[in-house]
C-alpha cells in the first residue's frame, strides 16, 4: 500500500470480492495488538498479520450505475473512504474520497 501510494485495497477470494482492506484498518490492528512494543516489532507484525483478520468485510459497495452523489452519500453515513464497485459479484474498480472529490471540483470549474 505503501508503495503503490494507496489507502484501501479490494481483498479478492476464488474472482469474488470479499473485502476491503485499508491502511487505518492495518494501524488499528498494529495499535491494538502491539501499543506497548517498539516501531521494529510493530512493522514486524504487520508482514505477518492475516489480511481476513483485520479487514472489513462484507464490503460495502456500489454498482457501475450508482451516481456520485450516492457513492458519496454511502461513504459519509458510512465513515468510509472508499466503496469497491461490483457489477454481478464481480469488482470492476475503487471510487475514493478523493476520486469523489475531483469530480465535484471539476464540475465546479466546468461553470
């Protein structure tokens, strides 16, 4: 996640997606589990920790069709950062926050 510059990713099992996992998910875990162990053994952890244990799960998600204000509607009652879009129990991609964001300062520009 780090690498990739990403907070949330979809967690995939057999082509179905079963949930979502993201980096304040990750650090929960982390603090939870090791708030009185030092940074090393916290990263530590964190290689081995299973993705089943600490994501969200069962997603909450949208459709191809779902307008963006729907989206962002879900994800502001939802306190979520992201929604996985799935057409037929299948992940056709992510919308963010931030994807939320720049369609609404682009359709403000656009006036």
């Amino acid at each position: 996640m780090t690498l990739g510059h990403v907070r949330h990713m979809p967690v995939v099992l057999a082509g179905r997606l079963v949930g979502v996992v993201s980096e304040r998910d990750l650090l929960r875990a982390s603090l939870s589990n090791l708030s009185h162990h030092r940074s090393e053994e916290r990263r530590a952890f964190l290689h081995v920790v299973e993705i089943e244990s600490v994501m969200s799960s069962p997603p909450i998600v949208v459709s191809p069709d779902s307008s963006v204000a729907e989206a962002a509607r879900i994800m502001a009652e939802k306190k979520i950062g992201c929604l996985p879009v799935v057409k037929e129990h299948h992940l056709e991609g992510m919308v963010t926050e931030t994807d939320v964001l720049r369609f609404v300062a682009s359709t403000e520009s656009a006036r």
